[in-house]
C-alpha cells in the first residue's frame, strides 16, 4: 500500500482564477515554461495534483453542495456559513464559492493542456536525456494530464450542466466551455463558447480511453497516484452519470474484480479509514503531507470549533435513522455532541464526526490549526464501484445481479448481516438510494444524485427542532424544491460571462 509516500516538491503552483481571465484568459502560462526536460514534465505533473487538492473534499466542492441538500439544518447562532446555498439563493454573482469550483476546475483543464500540447512540441531526440524509462514516464505524465481533463470536465458537467438525457443531450448551450488545446489570448474573440452535453460527454469518454493508453501505472490501495484502475473506475462513474449501464457494470466490476481493494468491515478499520488514514478502499487518493497542502477542512462546519461553540450544521433526524445500530459507520461517522444554543435552547445530538477534529494530518502536521477537520482527499474508492454495479444492473431490470453487488456492499458494512431479497428494481433502487446516502454523507454527493435520479430536496425532519435556525421556515427546516428546479444547476459565474461573449448562462438566472 502506497502509504504516506512524498510527492516531490511542487515547482509551480497553480495560481489561476477566473478573476484573472481579463489579464491571461485560460490560464497563461509563460513561455519559459515550455516542456523542454523529463524535469519539466515533472513538475507541470505536481501542479496537476496539486491544483486536484483544491477540487476534492475542500469546502467550496463539498460542503456547499451538502448544505443544499436533504441532509442537514443549520443550528440557532450558526456562523451563516454558505446560507446562501442552505436557502437556495444561489446568484451569479452573489456566491464566490461557484466561482471558485469553476475556476479551479479551469485551471487545471488549461495545465493539462499545457502538458499534453508540451508532449507533443518537445524534442526527445537527445537519448541521453531521454531514456526509455523517462520516454516511459513522460507518457504516464500524457496520460494523467488526460484523465485529469477527463475528471475536471466531468465535474463542471457536474456542478453546471443538466442530468445527462438523450433526449436534451444536443441541445445548444448545455455543455461545458473548454479549449482543447494550451492557448492563452487577451482577444475573447477566441473564448470557447459551451459545447452540447453530448459533445462535452463525447470529451470526457475520449479523454479517459487516451488515458488508457498512455497510463502504466498499475492499480494498487492507497495510490497517491492516477493509476489503470483509476481510470477504468472514472470511467465507470461517467457511464452511470451518462446512464449507459452495461458499461458502467462492466467497468465497476472490472475493478473490483482486480482483488486490489477491500471493503473495511470492522469499526475499528472505519475509523483507521477516516480518522487515521490507513485504508485498503481507495483506488485513488490525494496526498497530504505537510500543512502546506492543505486540502480544506471539510468537517468543520458540522462539529464545534471550539469548545462551548455550536456547529453550523447537523444532520437531520431522516440521517441518523438511515443508520442500524449495528452499521460499522454509525460510530464512525457521527459522534453525540451537546449544543447549547443562543437562544437558550439545549440538547445532544448526533454530529457528523467523519472528518473528525485531530485525526491524523493533524498530528503529522504538528497540531497545525488549519490541519484539523481534514482527511487525505480520497478521489475514488471501491465502494463506489460496488454501488455503481448495484444501480447499473437495477436501472437495467436485473434485479438479482444489483441485489449481489449491493448485498456484497451491505454484508460488509453491518455487522451480522442478512442479505435481502428485492421484489422489483423500483424497490432495490430505494435500498441502493438509502445505501448511497449512508456511505457518501459529507462528502458532496447527494445533491448531485438527487439531480441524476430526478428527484426533489425535502429537507429532513431535524434531530431537535429548537436547536435549528429558523425552525419551520421555508429556506431552512421545511425547504422543499422540486425535481428539476434551475438550482440543482448552478449559475456560470457572472465574471466569466462578463469576460467571454461567447457564454451562454444556465436558464433561469
């Protein structure tokens, strides 16, 4: 297991925000930079890695989207920390949040472009230079920058475009603004306009299998690094996302079939999983190993910061329930907590604790403040394929085949389990929904479900109703939206349609 290895030091950071588009739109990047050394590819590779531990678990990607949804009240006296998205008052302008998920997302499609036209411009003809081992790890570098563009293009589809449907995937406009290719210009006569989503999918597809190609990296736990199994379980996720099932089956189970990754199945292994670290789940994940890499501290919003201090946001009632007494996460995951309000009001409730206080980059980090609330960013991991597997075979109409692969999943996350029979798909999909919030709460998730499967938010009845602020409002405990309502899909921010004619903005804003 690829455990608490060093990456090498980062040469050039990534520094692009949509705030500087008016001065190097898409992300200049000078000309002295140009890949001219097995170094030069090395360090354009770190700033792609790097700019991936903006993206993943931080704040703005995670918490914003999980507020949002079903999950969570926010408590009398909270900080109004991303109220903005808990009220679904989203704006193009008004949330800096938005802008930041799609200007980090840009800024590393840009330096993967960068890397990828640096491949093919740079002169290897020097032997000496360029042995057959670096000529090798140049090209796992090609590949990474590929799956990187993949992965980065599927978020934006994400975040900013509508659920995937044949029937509205060529529509003009509803696809994600991307160049191709490492062109840094002041004319917005050059702006990408948005692609269709077909065509934004067609993208990310064919990204993945360049990725394929060139990516020697062989699957292993805990790898820090884009591995072949990384890629093919990517490309399992794009699938679901896209519906094409019997691919998204076939590439869930290839990974799992690899014998690589373990499901942990023990309260104690959970915990080394979230709190330690030490996990043999991950396909892929981030390292972290200084404070300076610094990934967002995702669990701060919903435990006190400090002692006698309230948390913004607790989980409803419907959560916690979801949960079976003998679920190896329930302990894990949340932890009882006394809240005293500025109202007066009083009660223990249960807090999510999955990304706990002082877990173990805090300690690595030598008590570093901005190091608690935080975990190594895991990008991929094995349950998710054990579920994408599940709902594939379920959306298909085999019912036994998704009962299988949930009731691998479940067998190991609850102790004493008895594997279920399911009478239709519509009643297996309830169990795979239900399994999916309890695996996946906290980290960014179930908006982007509730989105895919065309289904409202109805916020959750609250653990204690006068601990929430605004207990009964519309915008906070009793928020419903509808399935389809415009906010599932948020605004292109306002910066980056001032900045570039060719944008077309997300219908209702």
């Amino acid at each position: 297991m690829n455990k608490k290895i060093l990456l090498p030091v980062m040469a050039l950071a990534l520094t692009f925000t949509a705030c500087d588009m008016d001065k190097t739109p898409y992300d200049s990047i000078p000309d002295s930079e140009a890949l001219q050394t097995p170094t030069d590819f090395e360090n354009q590779r770190n700033s792609l890695y790097s700019g991936m531990r903006s993206c993943v678990y931080s704040p703005s990607f995670c918490n914003t989207a999980d507020v949002q949804g079903d999950e969570f009240n926010s408590v009398m006296g909270y900080s109004n920390t991303y109220n903005t998205f808990y009220s679904w008052n989203i704006g193009p302008s008004s949330t800096a949040e938005v802008e930041t998920v799609y200007s980090n997302l840009q800024a590393i499609i840009a330096r993967a472009n960068f890397i990828i036209d640096g491949y093919n411009k740079c002169d290897m003809s020097n032997t000496n230079l360029f042995t057959p081992a670096t000529l090798a790890e140049i090209e796992n570098i090609k590949g990474e920058a590929f799956f990187m563009r993949a992965y980065c293009l599927a978020e934006l589809a994400k975040f900013f475009c509508a659920d995937f449907d044949e029937s509205t995937a060529d529509q003009p406009n509803s696809g994600v603004s991307y160049r191709l290719d490492y062109y840094p210009s002041s004319d917005a006569g050059t702006y990408p306009a948005r692609k269709t989503l077909r065509e934004t999918y067609k993208q990310i597809t064919d990204d993945l299998d360049s990725a394929a190609v060139y990516i020697n990296a062989a699957g292993e736990q805990s790898s820090f690094y884009v591995t072949t199994d990384a890629v093919t379980a990517l490309q399992a996720r794009v699938a679901l996302a896209m519906d094409n099932y019997q691919t998204a089956a076939q590439k869930a189970i290839e990974v799992i079939n690899s014998g690589t990754y373990t499901l942990v199945n023990s309260p104690e292994m959970m915990q080394d999983f979230w709190w330690d670290d030490f996990d043999t789940e991950s396909i892929f994940k981030l390292a972290v190993t200084s404070a300076s890499d610094r990934a967002g501290q995702t669990g701060a919003l919903f435990l006190p910061y400090q002692e006698g201090q309230v948390p913004d946001y607790i989980p409803t009632q419907d959560v916690i329930d979801l949960y079976a007494e003998n679920d190896i996460r329930k302990g894990t995951y949340f932890v009882d907590t006394l809240v005293n309000t500025n109202a007066g009001t009083s009660g223990i409730v249960s807090a999510l604790n999955k990304f706990t206080d002082h877990g173990f980059l805090y300690t690595q980090n030598q008590q570093d403040e901005y190091s608690r609330f935080m975990v190594e960013p895991k990008v991929l991991r094995i349950s998710e394929m054990y579920l994408i597997a599940a709902e594939a075979y379920a959306m298909q109409g085999n019912v036994s085949e998704g009962a299988k692969w949930l009731n691998d999943m479940e067998r190991e996350r609850i102790t004493d389990y008895d594997d279920k029979t399911f009478a239709t798909s519509d009643v297996l999909m309830t169990e795979i929904r239900n399994e999916r919030q309890r695996e996946f709460i906290g980290e960014g998730v179930r908006l982007f479900d509730l989105k895919r499967w065309d289904m409202g938010v109805t916020r959750g009845t609250p653990q204690q109703e006068d601990l929430c602020n605004l207990p009964g409002s519309s915008t906070s405990t009793d928020l419903t939206r509808p399935a389809g309502h415009n906010h599932f899909i948020w605004p292109i921010p306002q910066h980056e349609i001032d900045a570039n004619p060719q944008i077309v903005q997300n219908p209702g804003y």
